[in-house]
C-alpha cells in the first residue's frame, strides 16, 4: 500500500488525497477507498481492506463444526442465511449425506434463502438510492425488510443472525401459519415493487445519476472475477441456481435477469441496480413456488450428534445475494475442520473500483460502490 | 406607483390621525411612534425567521417521517412541536470546537455572515400591505443579493474548517448559488415587465385586480414557465435538494460545516432553514400574488375595496378568536399538569429562601399563570363576540373619543393579508420539503448543464415571451382576460391530475396492507400513533 | 450525446413527469399508516409479549430439571456458559456448585438449547439488557457459596425436547424470571465476584489422572460377576443425566458397551466427573482382573505390569480414538 501511495505524496503533483472512510456515510461499513482527485474529477481509487477483519476463517478451524454455524451469520450479515446455507452444504458434503437432507428441509431453506435474497436486495438497492440522495425510498424499503426479519423472527427466534441451518437439515419446521402469511405479504410486496420503480428507479434524475457509470462490460466482469448480480448486470447469463443447481432449485420456474442497458449501456451501475430489482421479483416467484408446493416430511436428516468427517475435503457453492458464495471445508477426522475458507462476491466487487473509477467525479465514486453492493464484513471475514 | 410614503408609515399615520384627531406632520411625538413602530418590525421580522426556522425543522421532520412511513418527533411538547427548542438548547450547551489547524477568524466568522444574509432578506419581505419592514424601490434586487451573501458565509466556512470536504462543500456552493443567480434573475425579470416596478409592494400590487387569476403565474404561459425556473433556481440558491450538493452527506460527509459543531452549526442550520422561507415567499412575492387574497380585490393596502372595509368587523372577530386558542391551550395544559407541577415545587429544595415562602410564590405564580391565560381566553372570545354585535364602534368611539373603526380596518386588512401569505408560504414550503424527501441529489456536472444549458435560456424566452404577450395579447385586455382564465384551468387541471394520482397510488396498495396486517391503510398526517 | 431539439425536449418532459410520478407516492405515504411503534412506552403490550415463541431472547435454566450433563456448556460456540458439577461424597448424588451464563458474551445462537437433554436450558422472550454494571449480566442460576442437586432423570423417562418457546406458547406464559433477573438494582460499590469456591471442582481443562488416593466401593462387587452384573454396576457408577457426551445415546447403553467391550474408554462420562471415571475403570480393570486393582484399594498401582493391564489411551480423553460411530436409531 505504501508504494502506491508514494507518487500521492510527491510534492510536485496538484491531486488531493481524499480518505473515503473508514468513517464514512457512504462506504456502508468500515471500507477506506482512497480516492485521488482534481477538485471533483477522480484521477485513481485504492480501496483498502482488512478493517473489519475478524479472524473468521481462523474460528473455523478452532470451534465445532455446528459450532461455526452462527459464525456464518457474520461473514455476511445482511443475508445471513445463504451464508448459512453455503456452510451446511460444504459440510453436508464432507459428511456426504447430501442425499440424505429431507425434501422437506430443502424447501424451508429455499424459502428462507429466497426471503433473504429479497431482504439483501432491500438493504443494497435502498442504500443505492440513499447514496444518490433520496432518502424516502430507503425506508419503504426498510420497511419491507422488518416485515421480512419479523418472518425469520417466527421462523428462527433472531432478526438478523440467523443460525437457522443445521448440517443436515434445518434448526426447525416452519411455524403454522407462517407459509400463508408470506404469501399474503407477497401480494402486498409485489406492487410495492412497482411503486418503488415509479418514485425512485424511474425517476430522471436517479437515472442520470446512475446510467453510463461505470461500465463493466463482460470481459472485464470475467476478468476481475465478479460475481452475482454485478457479473449478471455486465449481460452475462450465470447463476449457481441455474448453472451448477443444488438443493431444490432446479424444481422451480424461475428466470436469471441480466443487464441489457436499461437506460445506458449494459453493465452501467444502473443495470447493477436494476437486475437486483428484476432478481427480487424473481425470489417473489420461487417463494410462491415453494410455499405452495412445500412437501410433508421431516426437517432433519440423521446425522450423528458430534460431526466428525473423514479426512477429506468439500467445497459447496450457493447463489448468495451478492454472488457466489463458496465454502471450501478441509477435515482432518477431527471434531473442529482443519481448514476453513469462505469465498465471498464483495472481495473481488472492491478491486474492480480501480479500473472504473478513474475519469469519474466524487458522485459517481459514490454511487459506482453503492451499485456494487460491498458489505463489508464479507469483505474481510 | 404611489409609494412617495413607506407603508409602515402610512400607517402609523392614519393611527395618529384617527385616534387622537391630529395631523401626524405637525405633531411632535410623531417620530416617537415611527421609531417605535420601526423597532417593533424589526423585532417582529427578527423573531419570525427565528421562529419559522425553528418550527420549520420540526415540519420537516414531521413530513419527511409520515412520508418515510414514520411517525417523527413526537415527545417534546403537544404533538413534539417544541422539539426544536431541546435541540436548540443542546446545540447551544456544546462545546464551542474549532481545529487546531482551521483559519480561526474565517472559521469563526463564517455562521455570522450566513444568518446575517438571512436576516437582511427578511427586511424587505412583504408580510402585508403595511407589515413590511423596509419598501425599498429595489426590493427584489436587494433580496436576491443579500441572499447571496449567504454563499460568502459557507465558502468562509468552507475554506477556514480546513477540511478537504467542507473545501469541496463551499467550492460546489460557489459554483452553484453563482450560476443560478442567473436563471432566477432572467426568471424573475417576467413579472417585473408585467409590473414595471422593482419594489416588492408594486410588484404584489400589480398582481391584484380580478382575484386569482390576476396572479403573475397566470399571466402567461411564459410565467408559468418562468415561476418553475425561478422556483428551482431558489432551490438550488437555498441548498435544497435536488441540489444539497454542498452538504452532499452521503458524498461530501456533511459539505462545508462538516467541522462545525454547537452554536455555530446551530447558526448555520437556522440560516438554511429560514432561506427556504426566503425562497418560498420570493416565489410568492413574484408569481403567486403575494398577500393578495384569492377572491377579493386590494389594489393597495390603504385603498381597499369597500366590501373589505365593511367585512374588517366580522374579520377582526374572526382573528381575535383565532387569537385566543393558544391562550386557551396554555391555561389548559397548565391546568392539566397542575397538581404533578404542585407536587414537583414541594419536593424540590431551593436554597436561600425560606421554603415556605417559596412555596407560596411558586404556586400563585402557576395559578397566576394559569388564571390570567384562561382569563384572556375568555376574554378574547367576549371580545370576538362584541365586535360581532351592531353598534360597538360608535359606544366605544362615544365613551372614549378612540375612532375604533378607522383603526381596526388596517389592522384587520393586514391580518388577513399575513395570513393568507403565510399560508401560501407555507404551501411551497411545504413543496420544498417533499421534493426533498423525493428526489436524489444531481452531480455537479448536471447541475452545471441544467442551469446553462436549460434554465438559461427558458428563462430568457420566458422574458422574451411575456415582452411579446404583454404587446401583441394585452393590446386586447379581454383577450388578455380569457388567457389569464384559461391558464388558471390549465394549473386547476394539473392540480388535479396530481390529487388523482395520489388516490392512485394510494389505492394500489390499500387491500393488499389490509389484507396483510388486519388493520386499516387510512392514517390522516396530523394523527400520532 | 449529440443533443438533439427532441431529446432536449424528452429530457425537460422526462425529469417533470418523473419529479410529478415520485411526489405522487410521498403524498400518497402522508395519507398511509406508519409502520413503526413507539418503543418502549407508547405500545399496546409489551414487546416480550408480541414476539414469537421461538424467539432468543435471554437465556434461563430450570434448574429443577438440569441434569448437570453440561451438553449445553459443551455446544458453546464461545464458552459463555460456566458449570461445575461434581458427585457428593456422601450422598453420591451429582451436585453443581456453579451454573453461570454470561449474557454480555451470549451471542444467542440457539445451540445450547438444542442438545440439552430435558430442556432445561431455553432462550425467553427478554432482550433489553440495557444495564450500568456488565457484573450484572452474568446470570448465575446457582446461588453464591451453595449448591444445586442435578435433577437425575427416572428410567424411562420421556424427556420434553421440545423447545420451551413453544411449550410456554402452548400454556400461554411467558418467563418472566430472566426480566427480574437482569433489571436487579446495580451493586453500588461494584464487588467483581470472586469465582465460588466448592470442593471437588474438577477442572476439566486438567488431563485425567486415575487418582491412588481412592477406595473404590464398586470395584468389590464385580469380582467374578456375569457381564449383565457388571453392566448393572457400571450404570450405577455414571452420573445417570443421559447426556450423550460419551457417545452413546443413554448412559445404560454406555454402561453395557463398556460391560460387553464395544467401548474401551471408561474415561467419557463427563458429568460425573473424577468419581464416575475413576470407578469405571477399576471397576472394570478389576473384573477383568478378577481381583482388585491396586488403585481400588487406594494403593500405587506397581510400576510396569499395571501399564498392560489398563487400557492404554485411558490416560486422555481427549485422545480416545475416534473410530466409534454411535448409533443414533
């Protein structure tokens, strides 16, 4: 870091060196991006990681393994059960009872994944608008968002670290009554979605703001590793749902949006904003899917009490909401992994603000990293 | 026009002439009761922007949490409406922070500079026919330059906080108030023409005659244009979203009083806030009649019409009613809370008297209190009901020689102008304050093309445009008449539209909530939870 | 962009009937019910009251049903729960001297609750922890300088593993224990209490060590009796919480496994402590001996043979080898 940063210090040059965080309203956590820049126009942005670094990696390989569980709730903490749901796969696989993960069990996850997604896809599109400047919509959607902690509240006694999957199954059924009650949110959500497209996507000025800024277009999102939403906002048809399908996935109609250039050119950040808005519309259609057809059963496969895999390893990939989200287990026949790594949608979004930030002014810096949708605890885990 | 004599003086005149029968020019206490009058607006003027910033905030906060779907500041106070005055308080008890690296005078200087740009816009408002603290013959002008002292306070701040964001926050506030001084002038020069005045007073005056559609708005398509240019060029003048760009919080941190803190934010807060009463009533002033009420005719505040004259008994009753519902609230809320006061004053210990005593006087005085604000409740509305009566003037000229009549018509005429131009105020105040809680923020570069590459010249064809009108439609008055009409209909229509797509978008969610929860989607703005 | 007349015409159309589209919404919300409440005063009920069964809230111990199995100690992800727990002497029942749940640490992740055999261990409805003095939030459920008897499940006995939420939510309760518990009046000159002192505390950080100090009352007993006799006494011997921490699902089964020699380590009965290991393995060094072993009898054992006759992993625990597969049916 200190040699990138040299040429900053050299007196001969007029830039100024501006700490984007990690105080920052807008970095959205404890990310700093250094940006550089001519008055308002950036000349270069370093982000620079590893404040919210919290060894989570390292706990892995010191804690149980349904012990690391809860641990998952934190490597992203906005939609803790796909991280959660990633975990419970990997392990599923050392153990190699995948097979054996009742129907039944697969569903609920689904439906809280699926409900997760939406309460992801809130907190990034939200704060996305916020960072523009309007507040109001922001809220609607928070609003929303209890609605959705209040489910998980019901599903699994905790509003946002979850700790509901198990390796093997779920912590418990779904409560009665609860598919019913989605359901009937789900009629009031789906028009709400409209709403918000009328208030704040389509507004002229949030489009000017976010169209034609910074443009990843495909072989740049493949070449700097981005994954999810933003990788699907550049116009590239992947999703692990769909591409490599686990759980129950491939039982459900649903399509994968991806950016044509709504109102710029494809792979602007208003496409990263508008494929997450076409993907909560989508994770509408999937719940309504499994809530329907949600089969009789059990929600917990047999699996001995305290997990002690084979030497081996696994590696379990989910469509998390900011991309693929993969856990790579390694055993060594011990009580606790020997090794665990979490691979994460925010690391390589972070990196990709260097090559399109540069030419840009501080708005856009703004609105460029708000589009990409970094958490920061995934960030740095 | 015919302002030779400052109406505030024209007034305090025709005071002096009617209730003690002399001629104000020989009388010698007569620069006594000017210079008394004088003070008086100053402190009203004064005390109103302070106030009005004051409220102002909890407004804003009000609307913006029911528009977030919220329920918003709500402990301090009936309804939380003295909430300003706990964070007023607050602000002053912090600490008085300035870094060590800032340029001390500038730093310190800079809130002063912004509230007194405020204030001196407020010299030249016109709160009535009369209530106006100084008619100058360049009123607009002055009220748009000494608005822009307001940029000279920020940049001060700016550059003296010695901080790379308040650098960047009163670099784009430069930027920005100088460019749209622009547009707003060419904008405000449309209803100038119409007038052919400068002064504030001529300017509203011009815009009475038939009610309503005497307005400057509805002169012409071309004000119409004008009044949004004008309109979002004060905005972007008064740092209010779309253009908070140099506050910016979520680019800029907070912009140029980023380092600020206590009393001197506080200064620069209630600069900001009473600047959108400025823009608001500016706007009011030029296009939307000013004090000129919708359905009646007042040329001139000494020349009214007669029916006006003759309704002053039936309005004064209306204002001294009016003017007793908060007397009545404050002995009631007194009353309410007056035993747990009682207790409170026994528990606490005051030293130094004997306690007793304190006591006693502690206790009569909140009875006191109490008595005299119901009392003057009471009284007010006696007063309201005998001003009603027939024959109240006449008994009261009779016993005491004080011509009644010849005083209340001013004082009721100039009521009902303040009010209706608060009121009209408060609408685009409130328009302020939704745009703000709607729209995101537009880049530096976009403000930059909005103002030269659109306001500019639609506001230069704006002014082009009402040359034309005024010589080729009003050469016709009635046909200048039927326009005026036609575009009132054309702004009804588009009021209306805006009502039902309020409907609409409240009706698209509806069954779907009260379906979803089991309780009922209606909740009115004023209801607290 | 070139600018054309049209698209400069489509953009000053685009931005008011934008503008006029999202001012439609913020009014309509001006007319709509907000969605928040007025925490804590302002509201119908209290929170505890609205909030789901399954909700985790503070944790709370029955302390009539713990079984002192330390199952939930175990499953701790970050050791907040503190428990010892160590057999009488006399009355041979299992006693906890120490029950103690740091709330400030608890990250509420449920896993406590989930293996705990009677379900003693719960998380309430209560969260507001609000407090001046952190010593407060470490619930202790054993009160200072006494002790708890562990509760000892009768044969047969059908444990409720049933979450407490929803128990609770069945009778209509709430618990109401944690709430008074964390609103105590703070300690004003704020004592940091000092861990309680019990005798017999095993340090389970410590490796077993077969104390020689002991006369084993068992151990006689089994001398030349059946298998089923000497499994017969070994259930004796284990604490009786059916913890599982052996591996096997009841300690009858651990006791017959250990009888008829599908488990060697007579070390995994955690709740017992000193007392359950020490008897179960010379309990069953001695009847595989036929004869007592010389720590039965409190003596030394005699430097080399007795290495070959003991189970040579029973030193550590930790090391057992990790072969067994429990059968969970």
């Amino acid at each position: 870091m200190s040699e990138a940063l040299e040429p900053l210090r050299a007196p001969q040059r007029e830039e100024m060196l501006l700490n984007m965080g990690p105080q920052h309203p807008s970095t959205h956590g404890v990310i700093n991006l250094l940006v550089e820049s001519d008055g308002e126009v950036i000349s270069r942005v370093i982000p620079e990681v590893g404040y919210l670094h919290r060894s989570i990696e390292k706990i892995g390989e010191k804690v149980t393994y349904n012990g690391f569980m809860p641990y998952t709730d934190r490597v992203d903490y906005v939609a803790a059960m796909t991280a959660n749901e990633g975990y419970a796969m990997a392990v599923e696989r050392l153990l190699g009872v995948t097979a054996d993960i009742p129907r039944r069990a697969s569903y609920c996850r689904t439906i809280a994944s699926e409900l997760c997604r939406i309460a992801s896809h809130h907190v990034s599109t939200g704060t996305m608008v916020m960072d523009v400047g309007a507040f109001s919509p922001f809220l609607w959607w928070l609003r929303e968002r209890e609605t959705i902690n209040d489910f998980m509240e019901e599903l699994c006694g905790a509003r946002l670290t979850y700790n509901y999957m198990r390796i093997g199954g779920v912590m418990a059924d779904i409560p009665r009554g609860f598919d019913r009650r989605v359901l009937r949110w789900l009629d009031h959500f789906e028009p709400i979605i409209d709403e918000f497209n009328r208030a704040a996507s389509t507004n002229k000025i949030f489009i000017e703001r976010l169209a034609d800024v910074g443009i990843i277009d495909k072989e740049m999102a493949i070449a700097w590793g981005l994954v999810g939403p933003n990788l699907r906002a550049s116009g590239l048809k992947f999703d692990v749902r769909k591409n490599i399908p686990y759980s129950v996935y491939p039982e459900f109609d649903f399509d994968i949006p991806i950016g044509t250039g709504f109102y710029g050119t494809a792979g602007d950040s208003y496409d990263r904003f508008y494929v997450r808005i076409l993907e909560m519309k989508e994770s509408c259609k999937i719940l309504r899917q499994a809530l329907e057809g949600i089969p009789e059963g059990d929600y917990m496969a047999k699996v001995p009490r305290k997990i002690k895999p084979e030497l081996d390893e696994a590696y379990a990939a989910v469509e998390a909401a900011r991309g693929e989200m993969g856990y790579y287990v390694v055993s060594n026949g011990e009580e606790n992994a020997w090794r665990v790594k979490v691979r994460t949608g925010s690391f390589t979004a972070t990196q990709v603000m260097q090559p399109i930030a540069p030419g840009t002014m501080i708005g856009d810096v703004v609105a460029m990293f708000a589009s990409l949708d970094v958490v920061a605890p995934e960030l740095d885990r | 026009m015919n302002s030779e004599l400052p109406a505030l003086q024209k007034v305090a005149d025709a005071i002096i002439a009617a209730a003690f029968g002399v001629d104000p020019a020989t009388w010698p206490l007569t620069e006594l009761v000017y210079l008394a009058f004088m003070g008086a607006a100053a402190g009203a003027v004064f005390g109103f922007a302070l106030n009005f910033a004051g409220f102002f905030i909890f407004f804003e906060r009000r609307i913006a949490a029911r528009m977030q779907s919220r329920i918003g500041p709500n402990r301090v106070g009936p309804q939380g409406l003295l909430q300003f005055m706990v964070d007023g308080l607050k602000c002053l008890f912090k600490e008085d922070l300035v870094p060590t690296e800032a340029d001390q005078p500038l730093f310190r200087m800079a809130p002063y500079f912004v509230v007194l740009g405020m204030v001196l816009a407020f010299a030249a408002m016109p709160f009535s026919s009369a209530l106006i603290a100084t008619d100058i013959n360049i009123g607009i002008l002055f009220v748009l330059g000494v608005t822009s002292l307001v940029v000279i306070g920020v940049l001060m701040g700016g550059w003296g906080s010695n901080s790379k964001w308040a650098l960047l926050g009163g670099m784009r506030s430069a930027a920005q108030v100088i460019s749209y001084e622009i547009p707003a002038g060419l904008a405000a020069m449309t209803v100038i023409i119409i007038s052919g005045s400068l002064s504030m007073q001529d300017l509203i005056a011009a815009q009475g005659g038939d009610g309503i559609v005497s307005w400057g708005i509805f002169h012409s398509p071309f004000t119409v244009a004008a009044f949004f240019v004008f309109f979002v060029a004060q905005l972007a003048e008064g740092n209010r979203t779309p253009f908070d760009l140099p506050e910016a919080e979520s680019e800029l941190v907070s912009g140029y009083n980023t380092e600020y803190s206590g009393m001197r934010f506080l200064m620069f807060f209630l600069g900001e806030f009473a600047n959108v009463w400025i823009l608001c009533a500016v706007s009011v002033a030029l296009f939307l009649g000013g004090w000129q009420i919708p359905f009646g005719t007042l040329e001139d505040g000494m020349t009214p019409s007669p029916w006006l004259v003759g309704a002053t008994g039936p309005l004064f009753a209306v204002m001294l009613a009016g003017a007793s519902i908060p007397a009545a609230f404050i002995g009631v809320q007194i009353f309410r809370y007056r035993s747990r006061a009682h207790a409170a004053i026994d528990r606490a210990k005051i030293p130094g008297m004997a306690p007793g005593l304190t006591r006693m006087a502690l206790h009569g005085g909140l009875d006191g209190a109490m008595l005299v604000h119901l009392l003057a409740a009471v009284g007010l509305v006696g007063a309201a009901a005998f001003q009603l009566s027939g024959g109240f003037a006449e008994t009261f000229e009779g016993i005491t020689g004080f011509a009644w009549a010849a005083v209340r018509a001013p004082i009721a005429i100039n009521g009902l102008q303040f009010g209706v131009f608060v009121a009209k105020t408060l609408g685009l105040v409130f328009i302020v304050i939704q745009l703000r809680w709607t729209l995101p923020r537009i880049r530096v570069d976009q403000m930059m093309t909005l103002c030269w590459k659109y306001l500019v010249p639609i506001s230069f064809a704006c002014m082009l445009g009402v040359l034309v009108w005024e010589l080729v439609v009003y050469a016709v008055p009635i046909l200048g008449l039927i326009m005026r009409v036609a575009m009132f209909f054309v702004v009804v229509a588009v009021f209306a539209m805006y009502v039902k797509k309020i409907k609409a978008s409240y009706d698209v969610d509806k069954d779907n909530y009260e379906n979803f929860t089991g309780e009922s989607a209606w909740h009115p703005p004023w209801k607290l939870v | 962009m070139a600018v054309t007349i049209k698209s400069y015409i489509d953009n000053i159309k685009d931005a008011a009937s934008s503008v006029f589209e999202g001012m439609s919404v913020t009014m309509s919300y001006m007319f709509r019910r907000p969605s928040t409440i007025q925490y804590p005063d302002r509201i119908p009920k209290p929170v505890h009251e609205m909030l789901p069964a399954r909700y985790r809230g503070f944790l709370e111990v029955d302390m009539d049903i713990c079984t002192a199995c330390l199952a939930c100690e175990r499953a701790c992800p970050i050791e907040c729960i503190k428990i010892d727990a160590a057999k009488d002497k006399e009355t041979r029942r299992l006693v906890m001297s120490r029950f103690d749940i740091d709330i400030a640490k608890c990250m509420f992740c449920g896993l406590c609750s989930e293996p705990c055999p009677t379900g003693a261990i719960t998380h309430t409805p209560h969260f507001e922890a609000a407090n001046a003095f952190v010593e407060n939030l470490t619930f202790r459920f054993v009160p200072q300088d006494s002790s708890v008897e562990a509760f000892k499940p009768f044969k047969g006995y059908d444990a409720p593993r049933k979450r407490r939420g929803d128990v609770l939510e069945a009778m209509g309760l709430v618990h109401t224990a944690a709430r008074t518990r964390a609103f105590k009046p703070p300690p004003l000159d704020l004592p940091r209490l000092p861990p309680p002192k019990v005798a017999g505390v095993v340090d389970k950080a410590a490796k077993f060590e077969l104390p020689t100090d002991r006369v084993s009352s068992f151990a006689p007993k089994v001398i030349g009796a059946t298998k089923e006799k000497l499994a017969v006494v070994l259930e004796e011997v284990m604490a009786g919480t059916d913890c599982g921490t052996c591996d096997w699902p009841t300690c009858k089964e651990y006791a017959e496994a250990l009888a008829f020699g599908k488990d060697d380590n007579p070390h995994k009965c955690e709740p017992g402590g000193v007392d359950s290991k020490y008897e179960a393995d010379v309990v069953l060094r001695s009847w595989k001996a036929g004869a007592l072993v010389p720590e039965a009898k409190g003596e030394a054992p005699p430097a080399a043979p007795a290495e070959g006759a003991a189970p040579a992993e029973g030193a550590a625990p930790a090391e057992a080898p990790a072969a067994d597969t429990p059968a969970e049916s």
